[in-house]
C-alpha cells in the first residue's frame, strides 16, 4: 500500500502525504524518494502518524514539528526569506491526527486538535467520528451521534469547516458485511478557507481500505466566478423569425413620450447639453442590458466544473462506479468492471480533444497564448531520489 501511494503520487506534484499508522521497519517508518519524512516522537510509544515533504521545498522553506500527543503532529511551514506563504500569511499549520479508540475512548481530544490560529490551518487525519452531515444515511447510536457533534462543535467555534465532499465515503471495509462510512476528514479554518481550490478522492486506488484523498490549496485566493447571464443562449429567432417578445420590448424601451407622459426609456441628449452625452450613454446602455438580460439563462459555475465535461459522461461514470461497488463483493464482476472503467475513459479523452479542437478553431488573437500555455514542454520537478536522472552522473551536470 505504501509502495502503491508514492507510485501514484510520483507526477502528481504533490507537497505534502499525511499518513495515520503508517508501516514501520523496524520502529521508524519507511523512506520515500523525494520526501522527508517528520514523525510523532514521543518517547517509548510507537509512532502513530507520519508526515512526508516533498523535498523541492525544502530550499524555499523552514519547518518546525512538534508533537502533543502520540496522536497528533503539527507542521509550521515558514519561507526562509520571509515572504508571506499564503496571501498576507507568513506561516501555515499542518496538523495531522489519528483519533484512535482505545476501550471505547478517543485518544484526540477535540480542544487539543483544534485551536484558534490566526493564520491558515489545514487539518487531516483519520478522526474515527460520525456526523449526519457527512453520512445522512448511516443509522448511528447515541454515543457515535453525541461524539461526532462534540468535535464539530469544537471545530465550529474554532472557525473550522469541514471541506469533504458530501456523501462521498472515505472508508470502504474489505468486509463485505461492514459497511462503509465516512471517519477521514479534512478541515480548513476560515483563514485558509479562500485557498482551498478542490477535495477530491478520485486517484487509483492504493490498497488500504481507506481512500487517498488529494487536497489543492493555491497560494493565492481561489474565488468561484459569480453567477451571470449567458448571453450566448438567447433565443433571438423562433421559426425563423424575430423573436416577438425581445423585439417588442425593446420598441417599447425607444419610445421616449408615451401619452405626453415622460418614462423609464432611453434619454436622448440635447443639442443645448452635450456634456450629458457620456451619462446618457452608460443610462441608455444599462435599460437595454437589463431588457435583454431577463431572457439569458444564467450560468452558475462551480470550482468543480469542466467545460469538457458532457451528460453521457456523468451516465458512464455512474455505470463504472456501480460495477466496480459490485466487483469489490463480487470477483467475478471484475473484467465488467474494467470494461466500463475503460469506456469511461476513453469517452474523457475523446471529450477533451473535442473541446481542445473546438477552442483552437474558435481561437480569437490574443487566445494564442493560452494555446501556448497548455502546448509549451514543461520540465518535471527533479529532486535527488527521483526518476528524472539515469544516473550520479547527470544529477551532478
């Protein structure tokens, strides 16, 4: 499993893997290429969680570890020429936590694992609790409703949010009598809450019974678009014709005297106040862009949203994730599940060509650049311990 993580991860850029109980040999956990590894040390307990950095960071970056618990690591990150980190943030807080269950108590007090930081803070870990906003639909006993509303009235108060992605499960037993919940979260505080870009858990899988999540956070402020009018989508003709309702609206907006009677129109500028020209203009405009806006459709975009993406790719995503819940009870279901796995993706790539097509023919001048910025070759992260060199020798060229 942890062979099979670090795999995966190894052209993902990623700057952080946060481990709870990771494999130890002998005593100390295991070595991964391009990473440093910092644990929980606490003296004469085992080493309960593990935190590899990546070591592209490690000239930019100052690190200070510590432990409170057995259970929980904190990680400070701070640049080495005192530039901010995040936004106007000088430093970043990294808490990892494995909240186990030791005779029916939790090792991880909620006060202890959340704190009210004045700068950003990202904690993950496996907190071992259940909460009705994550699992709806999981029947809970008093003691496992009671535990999970504790911590996150705790996280509450310290303006921590849980960033998960609703109903998505992050452990599925390999029992197929147990059934799967929801016991690995991630949660930011409102000082990095701007940053976090998306929370996905959609990588191969590792192995474990618990699922890998990946975690974006940008270094500046990722603000969603706003919701606007889709000017694109108008309905300008029916059957050929002039759209009846657009054209006599706007008529109705050029009339300036209506029975003698002044109203909401445009104004026209007098040949006495050409001064008034330009605050005639900008009025003029917005009654015509608040006639025409009422028949937009509005779009409404989402961090999560792809331009690519289509219906029948949702429906082929459906099928895939049903057959491979299947496969996992049922072996023999396996090859059906690789068939429509292999469906799925095939469709995503022909998706994206046809999008990619469909840009550079509709390119207008100054969208060169963008096309440049997806074509142009870039160089992997090349660190000691990687696979970018073949040798000693053209690690030191």
């Amino acid at each position: 499993m942890f062979l099979t993580l670090f795999s995966l991860i190894r052209n993902m850029n990623v700057s952080f893997v946060c481990l709870q109980d990771p494999p130890l040999f002998p005593g100390s956990p295991l070595r991964a290429p391009g990473f440093q590894c910092y644990v929980s040390n606490v003296f004469g307990f085992k080493k309960r969680v593990a935190t590899y950095v990546n070591l592209s960071l490690a000239k930019d970056f100052n690190y200070l570890c510590f432990s409170p618990t057995v259970d929980v690591l904190r990680l400070v990150l701070s640049r080495n020429d005192g530039r901010p980190v995040l936004g106007g943030f000088d430093i970043f807080s990294l808490i990892n936590a494995y909240n186990r269950q030791v005779d029916g108590v939790n090792t991880v007090k909620a006060a202890d694992l959340f704190t009210d930081n004045l700068h950003p803070s990202l904690v993950v870990g496996d907190l071992n609790v259940h909460t009705l906003y994550m699992d709806p639909t999981r029947n809970k006993s008093n003691t496992e409703r009671r535990k999970g509303e504790q911590y996150c009235r705790v996280a509450g108060l310290q303006g921590f949010a849980i960033i998960n992605e609703h109903g998505v499960y992050t452990r599925t037993p390999d029992n197929i009598n147990d059934r799967p919940s929801v016991i690995d979260y991630t949660l930011a505080n409102r000082q990095l809450a701007d940053f976090v870009k998306t929370w996905r858990t959609n990588i191969p899988h590792t192995g474990s019974d618990h699922t890998a999540i990946v975690t974006s956070i940008t270094s500046a402020p990722y603000v969603t678009a706003r919701p606007s009018p889709n000017w694109g989508k108008i309905i300008w003709k029916v059957e050929g014709k002039q759209n009846a309702v657009i054209e006599e609206e706007v008529k109705k907006l050029m009339d300036s005297m209506v029975n003698n009677e002044q109203r909401t129109s445009v104004k026209w500028t007098r040949e006495t106040e050409p001064e008034s020209a330009v605050d005639d203009f900008d009025l003029n405009l917005s009654l015509l862009i608040h006639t025409i806006k009422k028949h937009a459709l509005m779009k409404r975009p989402c961090r999560w949203l792809k331009p690519w993406w289509t219906p029948e790719l949702t429906q082929l995503r459906k099928n895939f994730t049903c057959a491979a819940r299947k496969a996992k009870m049922n072996p023999a279901l396996t090859q059906d599940a690789k068939e429509k796995n292999k469906a799925y993706q095939s469709n995503v790539k022909r998706a994206k060509a046809a999008h990619w097509r469909t840009f550079l023919k509709n390119a207008k001048q100054n969208d060169i650049w963008t096309a440049h910025q997806f074509t142009k070759k870039r160089l992997g992260v090349m660190v000691p311990g990687g696979n970018a060199h073949v040798s000693a020798v053209s690690l030191n060229e």
